[in-house]
C-alpha cells in the first residue's frame, strides 16, 4: 500500500525559504520518477518540479531559478528546497510519482502547507 508522507511547510515572509521533505512507503522508490505538486485554494493542482530516478529534474515555468528538487534513494525521500518565495507560492504542497497524468492519481497524502506572507 502506497504511503506518502509530506513535511516541512510552514509560514514564511516573502523572500524566505523553505525545505519541504517527502517519504514514500509501499513503491519501489529508486525506479519511480517523483513530483512535486501543489494546490492553492480555489485553483487546479499543479505540477511544481519532477526529478527522475537518474537525478534529471524538470521545474515549472514559475519556480524556475528558485526551487530545487532532489531525492536520496537510500531514504526513498525526495525534497524541495524553496528559496525566494513570494505570496503565490502559497499552497497545500504534495509528493507524488511524476506524471503529466497526475490528475488522474487517485491517492495522494495528506501534503504540507507553505504560506507566504507579503
């Protein structure tokens, strides 16, 4: 059975920085692509960062330059490092397998909320 542990969120002002972590249970972590996701209020889920199981990692268009995504195999955990982070970054943040089709999962964890203030 498929657990996924979110952590690390929290209220930060604008230009702060967070580290958000990511333990998963019951999937063979090495050989899995992993994703970041997030889901502000009122707005569709969305892919935030992907890093696949050799290390190659993708960003959304908003959180280029800023955030960082990496994995340690060893923990099946994988991170967000989140720097420079402005007011619309604000969201419920979630881990999950890296997919373009992740609309589609039907289980997700209970995810860390990242607020940033102004």
């Amino acid at each position: 059975q498929v657990q996924l542990v979110e952590s690390g969120g929290g209220l930060v002002q604008a230009g702060g920085s967070l580290r958000l972590s990511c333990t998963a249970s019951g999937i063979i972590f090495t050989i899995n692509d992993m994703g970041w996701y997030r889901q502000a209020p009122g707005k569709q889920r969305e892919l935030v960062a992907g890093i696949s199981n050799g290390g190659g990692t993708t960003y959304a268009d908003s959180v280029k330059g800023r955030f960082t995504i990496s994995r340690d195999n060893a923990k099946n955990t994988v991170y967000l490092q989140m720097n420079s982070l402005k007011p619309e970054d604000t969201a419920v943040y979630y881990c999950n397998r890296f997919s373009t089709y992740y609309s589609k999962y039907d289980y997700w964890g209970q995810g860390t909320q990242v607020t940033v203030s102004s």
